[in-house]
C-alpha cells in the first residue's frame, strides 16, 4: 500500500530527513513549513497522514490539528521539542493519534506511521491496490466493486464515498467530513447529499450495508460486524 504524508514542520533540514526516509518508504510526501501552509495544502491534496510540528510560526500546531479535526478523521502524529505529559494530553484531546518527542529517529517515526496507517485501513487485499471489508472487495485502480465475485455498479461519488469510509473504517464521521473529502471544500450543495448517496450505497450493497453505521445528529461509520 503507498501512502502520502503532509510533513508540516518549520526547520527544512529535519523536513529534508524525513522525506528522503518517507520516500525510501515508497510513501508520496508533501511539506508545509508554517501552519497556514500546512491548512492550504491539505485542503487541495489527497493526505493519508498528518505529521505536525507544534511549535511553528503563523499557526501552531495545536490550532493546526484543531483546524483539520473540524474537516477530516485522518491519522495525526504530533511532533514536539518538550515531553510533558500535559503537551501529549492536549494533543490526544484535540484529537492526534499518536505522539513524537524530539530528537527521534527517521526510522521509528516511519515505522509508527506504516502501524498507525495499518491500523486505519483494516484488513487490506493481498495487492496494494484492493481493499476490502466484510464480502465486499474494492479495486482501487478499476474502480471496480465486487461483493462474493458480482460486480456492484457505483455511481462515481457513491465509490468515492465508500471508499473514503473504508479508509476510515471504525471512525465516526460527520456528515460536513464525507461532503468536504468526496463533493471537495468548495461543494456548495446541502448535507441532504451524502444521506442520498449512503441510501444508494446501502442499497446497492444488500446484506453487506450493515456495516455503515448510521450515528445520530453526526454522521455515519463502516464498522464491520460478524
């Protein structure tokens, strides 16, 4: 599975020794060196991780991690310079997954986001390009949905949207998250669309919807039951 990371951290060499042992990785990096650039890019690329430095100039990361958890469930590693218990407690409360203390190695902090993104994905297909869930199996690169070897046919945005819950699979999400991450920030149409297209998706996917969990007055989850 390849993945990609927004690196958001103001000192360019520490930046420079994390994207060549993320590339070595194979992951796809993306950098920002100061909050309001880590804001922008993530709003206009596809980010499966966060790794946010707190102490930054513009926006720090704590309202930087505040900012994305208004928007989006994905995976967040905070970085600091200090090992208070109480910085690590502020982080896990505005919602990051895991935390990192300055001087850290390269290597482990690659190896805890490979565990933390396999903790994300769930169970995933033998070739880095099919993801599944309960009966169903997704080919990522044809687009193609497969529930006990029949083929579903999806509209593109109820793919994206089953999609994008797969990924965040056991995560509660809004309904204004699955409208920002699949019609895009700038969807100016009303939250009425994404319970529309969850009623097809569940439709379409018969016995396997009771893995899409409706959560009331918040959104949805894929949660997979026996």
């Amino acid at each position: 599975m390849s993945y990609s990371v927004l690196l958001v951290e103001d000192e360019s060499r520490i930046r420079e020794i994390m994207t060549d042992y993320f590339e070595q990785e194979n992951w796809t990096v993306y950098e920002a060196s100061d909050g309001e650039e880590a804001i922008e890019r993530f709003t206009t690329l596809s980010i499966d991780l966060v790794i946010l430095d707190i102490l930054m100039p513009k926006w720090d990361g704590w309202s930087v991690c505040r900012m994305i958890r208004k928007k989006s469930a994905v995976p967040i590693i905070m970085v600091t310079a200090k090992s208070d218990d109480d910085d690590k407690l502020m982080g896990f409360e505005l919602g990051a997954d895991d935390y990192v203390t300055k001087p850290f190695s390269p290597k482990v902090l690659v190896a805890r986001a490979n565990m933390l993104m396999k903790r994300v994905e769930g169970t995933v297909g033998m070739e880095h390009h099919m993801i599944s869930f309960g009966n169903v199996v997704m080919n990522k690169q044809a687009h193609r949905v497969e529930m006990g070897g029949i083929q579903i046919d999806l509209a593109p945005k109820e793919y994206e949207l089953l999609y994008y819950m797969v990924k965040n699979r056991g995560l509660v999400l809004a309904r204004e998250t699955l409208l920002d991450h699949v019609w895009g920030f700038d969807y100016e149409g009303d939250l009425r669309v994404v319970d529309t297209h969850i009623k097809k998706v569940r439709a379409k996917l018969g016995e396997e919807a009771k893995h899409i969990h409706t959560i009331k007055g918040i959104g949805y989850k894929l949660e997979v039951l026996p």
